[in-house]
C-alpha cells in the first residue's frame, strides 16, 4: 500500500519524518513528479480493483464482525 503526502509546512514535514522512523516505516521523500504521481495512481487503482474483486467474490467482512474484531483488539491492549 502507498501513501501520498504533501505536507505544508518544514514543521509538518520533520514531524511526519520523526513519526516514521519511529516506526520504522519505509518511505521516500523528496518533491514528487509527475511520474511519481502517475505510479502512486497506477498502484492506488490497481489496488481498488483488487478490492472490489474480493468484494464481488464475497471475500469481505461484515460491520458486526469488524466491530467484534476491534473490541477483541482492544481487550488484548488493556
């Protein structure tokens, strides 16, 4: 999965850096071009697809069993 980000500001920017080092997360930087974007859409609608595939396959989730999976989540966090 990708993320796009513009940030606004140097503060924003140093501070989502620090985050993702934190976290030891994966990331490049720098200004994105245009074939920066066109990949990030490629990929972004690429994955969409994927999506709804699994979702007309009926490979998905319910709201009831999401909600039983997020306060399973929670009890394991306390």
């Amino acid at each position: 999965m990708s993320i796009l980000v513009n940030t606004h500001n140097d503060v924003e920017e140093r501070l989502l850096i620090a985050f993702l080092n934190s976290h030891r997360l994966d990331y490049k930087s720098g200004t994105a071009g245009k074939d920066d974007i066109e990949a990030f859409i490629d990929q972004y609608n690429q994955e969409l697809s994927e999506a709804e595939s699994k979702i007309d396959s009926g490979d998905y989730l319910s709201q009831e069993e999401v909600e039983n999976l997020f306060a399973t989540r929670r009890k394991k966090l306390e």
